[in-house]
C-alpha cells in the first residue's frame, strides 16, 4: 500500500491575524497617522510590507471610561498607540491589589490556620462565596467578545492615587513588550471614546527595524526610563560616576533572539519530542572575535562549547547575568596574548539582551574594577575538543546528564522548582497531603514528572522567572504576589478561559470544576460548569513555608530556584 | 552527603551520651529512690508520646511544627532511647505476668518495625532509582493492565497469525501480565524469573519466522515493562506496608500503657 501523505501548505508568519477583522479602511486610516505616516514604507523588505505589518500585527480596540487597559505586574506582548481619546496612567500610589483582580496578601490568622483541621473534610475544591466575590470596586463586562474589567468608583481612584493624562499618539507598554519584564504601571481608559492601537511584540520589533525615527523613540524611552537604573544595579559598574555611567549607557546596544511565544513552540515540540538545541537562535559564536560584553536583561541562554560534531552544554546563564567578560578582561590585561570568545551563547526561548561594546569596556569600564573584581587571565584558551571545561562550570557540578536534562526541559526558568531526590524518596507521599491538607483537601501538584538519574521535577508550579502563564490573563486573576514574588491565582476574578492553562509549558496549571461549600457544583445561566484555574501557590498564605517541603522526613523533597545551580550541587551533595 | 553525615554524627552521640548519663543514673540511683520505677516509668511515657506525636505533626502539616525531617531524626534516635528506657524501666529484667508481657511484646514489635522501616526507607529508594522507570503506586494497576492489553493484541488478537506466539502468550504470558508477579523475588533482588521467561523467548526466536521474531521482539519489550511494573510494585509496597504495622501497634502499645498506669496507680495508692 502506498503511504499516505499530506500535503500542507507552510505555516506562514501572518497565517493568524492579530484581529482578522482589519480591513483595508482601518490600515489606511493608520497610515494617514502619526507615527505611521511619517513612516517611509520603502525602507521595510517585500517580505515584511508596512501595511501588512499594521494589518497582521495590529488591532484597534476602544474602551469606555474607567477600563483597565494594562494592570503594573502583569506581563504582555503588546505595546499601545492612543489613537483617539485618552487614557490614565496611575503614577503613584499603585492600586491597592483587590482593584487590579489580585487577591490581598496576607497570612492566615490563627482561625483560618486551625480550621484547617476540619475544612479538610470539605468536598473537592469546594470555595466560599467570600472567596468567589471579587473587590465591589471593580466590575467586569463582556465587550467585543473579550472581557473589560473597569473601575467602578473613579472619582475616588482619581482622589488617592496621583495620575496623569495620555492623550492620541502618546506610545505606552513598549518596554514591557520588548524586554518582556512586567508592566511598570496601571493605565486606565479615561474617556468614553478612548480608541487605541494594540501592537503585538513582533510588529513593533519590525516597526523599529525599518523605522530609524521609531526605533530611536524606544531606545531613548527605555534609556530614560530602565536603562540607568539596571546599569546601576549592576555589579561591575558600581565603581563609575555617573558621567561614565551616562557613556555606557549611550554605547549600549539592544538586542532580542528567539521566539517571544516559545512556550508554545516548545510545548508542541516537546510533545513531538524533538527539541533541538542546535536550533536555538546562536548569540556568540565560540571563536569570534570578542566584541562586547552581553548582559541578559530577560530570559534564558545557553553557555555551550564545541564537541566532537555538535555542541554540549557547559551551563545556562539567566537575566543579570554576563557573558563574556573574562575574555574582555584577558585582552585588556595581555594584550600580546588576545583571545576570541571562549565559548558559544545561544538563545533559549526568549531572550533580551544588552552588549557593551568592548571599546567602552576598555576604555570606561574595567580601568574601574579594583583587581580584585577582575577575573583572572584565560590561561588555556580551549582550541581543541578535548581540553577539559573550566571548574566553575555547571556541568562539572552536577554533571553532564543532569544538565541536559535542565535545560532541555528549561526547568532553569523556575524559582521554585520542586526538585525531588529520588535515592532519599520513599514515596510515601507525605508532600502530597501536606499540600491537601492545607488547600482545603486539593493537592496542587503531582509528585511525578519527568527524571533523569537521581533527580525528579514533580509536575507542580515553579514559579517562573518568566512565567509565561501571566500573558493574556484578561481579568490579571493570575499574578505575582507583591511580597515575594510567588505566582498565584485569584479565583475570585479567574473567569476560566484557560489562557494561563495553555500558555504554561510544564503543564503545572489544572482546570477544575468548582463547587459551592455545600460540595454541589457551580454552573452559569446555561448550567455550564464553572471552572477555574488551579495551581500550586507555595502555600503562599501559610506560615512556614511550602508545606510538600517541610512535610518530606527524608529531607528528598525541595523547592529551588534551578537558575541557581550551586544550591542544586549543594543540595545533591548534601 | 554531608548534611545527612552530620545528622547521623550529632544523633548518634546524642544517643550514646543519653544512654550513658541514663545507665550512670540508674547505676548511682536505682536502689536509692523509693519511687525510681515511677520515675522511669513516667519517662519512658513522656518519650513514647513525643514518638508518637509525629504522627499528629504530619496530619497538622498546615500548623508551623517545624519541618518533617526534623522530626523523623528526633523520632529516630528518641526511638533508640525509649529502648534503653524500657530496659532501666523493667530494671533489665523479664516482665512478669501476662499483661507485662504483652507490653512488652508489644513494644518490641513497635520498636522492630520501626527498625525495619528505617532499614527499608534508607535502602529501597535508592533501589528504585537505579532501576529506573519511575512510577506513581496508584497507576500501577492501569500501566499493567495496558500492558497485558497491548501484548494480548500482539499474540492473540485478530491480527495475530502466529499459533507458537499465541501458545506461547497463553501459556506463560497471560498469568504473569495479568497480576503482580514475583514480590518476594523483587525484594531480594532476584531476576531468575525474568531472565527465564527471556530465555524461552530467545528460544522461539531463534527458530521462528520473520514475523513471528518481530512479535516476539516486542513481547520481550513488555515483558521487561511489566518486570519493572512488578519491580516498582513490590518495593514501593514494601515501603508503605511496615508503617500499617507500626503505627496500629503503637496505639495499641498506648492503650495498654494507658491501663498499665492505671493498674500501677489503682495498685499502689498512688504517686508518692
């Protein structure tokens, strides 16, 4: 018999508009608008058309007076144009949590804790009323078929909370889109007409390379407003004044690799499992010239060296972290002895980075560092294939196998990972009624998931360091707890789309069907289940801690942040 | 292993520390005390109460007790202790009469289990992970029968052509595909039973067709499944099973101790 064969078209970029109801009307009216019509649309490639740019990567949305557009905390892939009316930015102080569809934080008080003892007698995720209701100072409607959460007192949002004015063309969310670093702050439509122009990622990427006046726009955005404040955070720049500060923040360069929806890409390749680190987008190429230094402002990359044919993983380095600075160093200190970049870094998922180029380096940035603080001169620059790896490797810490396994499955992005150790595991599942026992009977995790030799991910929540599970949230029912940090759910404002569900790629996050506290399940008007979202929360409200930790007597159960992997060998070797 | 090392250094010099000032005491004290054995008796009680609140304190997870591990190690070596105090209790003589000798029957069999689990959580993990194909307890029954399914359709199923294949799955395969097989073999490391069946197979084989080898190449893969199923089976049976016998032993160790100190004060006028 003849194998069958099915012939498909190419998936193409612009298969799936952003709105597939923009039409030619819409995108000319773009661009007879600023920015856009100042925009030369010679200058983008056939390919990549400044109208269909604006008609793939666009969409026009209108919003009534007091709805929340962006919410501070969320994270999005989108940036705004205000195109008619006006919106509101909240400047300071931020909304309280409650009017942004978060939940307080707070620890249980002493009842809560004790009725623990009998609430575990509750039916499966049974929820009080009190819990379902959401903040009387936010309402929710259904407009164009997306969800709008609005402001239902504003004059007194307004009386609290020192706010400003954005009126048609001003630009907003751009930095948060492109760096994929959390919104900065609450913007609200502030008037009834408000009519803006929602970019996602990849438009607003093509925007900026083939419009030089647009492009400059953001750099300069984001060096007034991010810039200056990470370099000073930044450890090997503590030493410069701020005029020498003012030079590297002027000679930086902006760049991002990968795909911004990886988590997606990566979910579908997982399952076929084929995930190749050989397509990962190449940042620096070992043997290259040393050109700059690159700090990873968000996301993931992978330190790799050459092997035999391909290329084995030496460590992964996550967001605050440099690449190639010991090369730098070596070249400035030895200059009869320069060296190329020792090593290769490829991009994992999503990556934002900034390079300093190595002229500023030398000139403003290491006659700075005391000697100390230098790192010592590459002796053995590695040419051949079988010269060991550095110690300080990761890969000589927890070995090879190990981390592969880590960043194949990319667990580096949790913070909190559930890292088991299975030669000290019993399997007696203390973890997993522990977790119940304080979630009202609901285990929020599987204590199973995929291994390699002594050392098991369990299929809970770890807390991202990019948790892709925050994009698209339309009520921010999902977010990041204020305190530590944690990502939690709300499910007085969790309206079961599944977004968070189907973005996360660990599949950490479970839809239920709710019940009230009698245990009868909730249905709507069409008697439709009401489900919501559900995950681990590191026991966010309890005191001491993740109680799956705490509960494991053999000590083979914990939660780590894996972008850290001496604790890792630490706690291996413990 | 350097924390775990630790642990084990400071408990076990606690406990040696312990046993000794206990023995020193009963040696300097014993005779002189009029009410020694109340003393010992009531110390020996505190402690088995203590032993037996970790079993409360997994139950109140949600309550800051402090961590588990903890607890385990106090209720290791604190078990070790209770021994010696049950020794200086009975003065390190026989009990006497048939309710002491239940209490103390008793309270063997708790401590016993209680070693053997310790024996067996310290031992059987690392079993498991060597032998690899992690898998949760609860879903053993359904991967079995899935196995047993998929190896059925091979041999006897409607596009099975083979009468040895099928032979073969009727007469050795059925039974071991459709329960738990080979418990004790798996705790005592034994692959005797597994290496058999291959033999046979291996067997068939050699003399089979091309189709016959194709399916008897991916019976030998079941059945190497279904071993590891059996395998995982047994171990992690082995782990929950000991505390089904340690923890009902030690309330009924509580309740005759309860009546043990009620008989003792109804039979001595009370505490002096």
């Amino acid at each position: 018999m003849a194998a069958l064969q099915t012939i498909l078209e190419r998936p193409q970029r612009w298969d799936v508009a952003f709105d597939p109801n923009m039409d030619d009307a819409a995108v000319d009216r773009l661009l007879a608008t600023a920015p856009f019509s100042s925009m030369q649309a010679d200058k983008f490639p056939k390919r990549t058309p400044l109208r269909e740019i604006l008609r793939n990567d666009a969409r026009i949305l209108r919003f009534r007076k007091g709805e929340i557009i962006v919410r501070q905390g969320d994270y999005g892939t989108s940036a705004f144009l205000i195109l008619n009316g006006a919106a509101r930015v909240v400047l300071k102080p931020d909304l309280p949590p409650a009017l942004l569809g978060r939940r307080a934080t707070g620890k249980k008080g002493i009842w809560r804790t004790l009725a623990q003892i009998w609430n575990g007698w509750r039916p499966p995720e049974s929820i009080s009323n009190e819990r379902l209701t959401p903040d009387a100072g936010l309402g929710a409607r259904q407009d164009e078929a997306e969800v709008r959460v609005f402001l239902q007192d504003l004059p007194r949002v307004l009386d609290q909370h020192r706010t400003e004015q954005m009126k048609s063309g001003d630009f907003f969310g751009e930095i948060a889109a492109l760096s994929r670093m959390p919104r900065t702050s609450t913007i609200f439509a502030d008037s009834d007409d408000a009519e803006l122009l929602e970019i996602r990622w990849q438009g607003l990427r093509d925007l900026m390379k083939y419009d030089d006046a647009l492009r400059s726009h953001i750099n300069q955005i984001y060096k007034e407003r991010a810039l200056a404040s990470y370099l000073r955070a930044t450890p090997i720049f503590q030493h410069l004044d701020k005029a020498q500060l003012d030079r590297v923040a002027e000679a930086v360069e902006f760049a991002t690799f990968g795909d911004y929806d990886w988590s997606g890409e990566y979910k579908r390749l997982a399952q076929a499992g084929s995930v190749r680190p050989e397509k990962e987008p190449v940042i620096i190429n070992e043997g290259d010239y040393p050109n700059g230094i690159v700090l990873l402002r968000a996301g993931f990359a992978r330190v790799c060296q050459k092997a035999g044919g391909g290329e084995r993983t030496l460590n992964y380095i996550g967001a605050g972290q440099i690449f190639g600075l010991a090369e730098i160093a070596h070249n400035w200190r030895a200059k009869d002895k320069p060296i190329d970049y020792q090593y290769s870094l490829r991009a994992i998922g999503y990556t934002h980075l900034l390079i300093i180029p190595t002229r500023v380096m030398e000139e403003v940035v290491l006659p700075s560092m005391p000697k100390s603080e230098l790192p010592s001169l590459v002796e053995s620059p590695q040419k051949t294939d079988d010269l060991p790896p550095p110690e300080s490797v990761a890969r000589d810490k927890i070995g090879g196998e190990v981390l592969e396994f880590l960043t194949e499955n990319r667990f580096f992005n949790g913070t909190a990972t559930m890292v088991i150790d299975l030669d000290r595991c019993t399997r007696c599942d203390d973890c997993v009624r522990a977790c119940a026992s304080t979630h009202d009977n609901n285990p929020r995790f599987l204590r199973h998931g995929p291994s390699a030799g002594r050392l098991m991910i369990a299929n809970a929540c770890m807390h991202c360091a990019d948790p892709v599970c925050m994009i698209g949230c339309p009520t921010g029912a999902i977010h990041r707890e204020s305190f530590a940090g944690q990502v939690v759910i709300n499910p007085a404002t969790c309206i079961g789309c599944k977004s968070c569900f189907n973005n996360c790629p660990y599949d950490a996050i479970r839809m239920v069907e709710v019940r009230d506290e009698a245990g009868e399940f909730l249905v709507d008007q069409e008697s439709k289940p009401i489900t919501k979202a559900t995950k681990c929360d590191l026991c966010v409200e309890n005191w001491g801690g993740p109680a799956c930790q705490r509960a494991c007597p053999h000590g083979a159960l914990t939660r780590m942040n894996l972008n850290n992997l001496d604790a890792l060998t630490r706690w291996l070797k413990k | 292993m350097i924390r775990f090392r630790r642990q084990f250094i400071i408990g076990m010099l606690a406990l040696v520390a312990a046993t000794i000032g206990v023995l020193w005491l009963h040696c300097k004290f014993h005779r002189l005390l009029p009410d020694y054995s109340f003393l010992t008796g009531w110390g020996l009680f505190a402690s088995m109460l203590v032993l037996t609140f970790y079993n409360a304190r997994k139950k109140l997870s949600f309550l800051p007790l402090g961590n588990s591990e903890l607890w385990l190690q106090i209720h290791i070596y604190l078990g070790f202790f209770t021994v010696v105090l049950f020794a200086v209790h009975l003065n390190f003589r026989l009990p006497q009469g048939w309710f002491d000798w239940i209490l103390a029957t008793l309270f063997a069999l708790v401590s016993a289990s209680g070693v053997v689990g310790l024996f067996l959580s310290r031992f059987l993990p690392r079993r498991l992970a060597t032998r690899g194909g992690e898998v949760l307890f609860e879903k053993i029954p359904a991967l079995r029968h899935a196995l047993r399914d998929e190896a059925e359709e091979l041999s006897v199923g409607p596009d099975a052509k083979s009468p040895v294949v099928g032979e073969f799955y009727t007469r050795r395969l059925a039974s071991f595909l459709s329960a738990p097989q080979n418990t004790w073999r798996h705790l005592v490391e034994s692959r005797r039973f597994l290496n058999a069946l291959l033999a046979e197979v291996e067997d068939l084989r050699r003399t089979g067709s091309e189709s016959e080898r194709t399916a008897l190449d991916k019976l030998a893969v079941l059945i190497r499944q279904k071993d590891t199923l059996d395998y995982h089976r047994a171990l992690q049976l082995a782990l929950k099973i000991w505390l089904f016998v340690h923890i009902p032993l030690t309330y009924g160790l509580l309740i005759f101790t309860a009546a043990h100190i009620v008989f003792v004060f109804g039979f001595s006028g009370g505490a002096r």
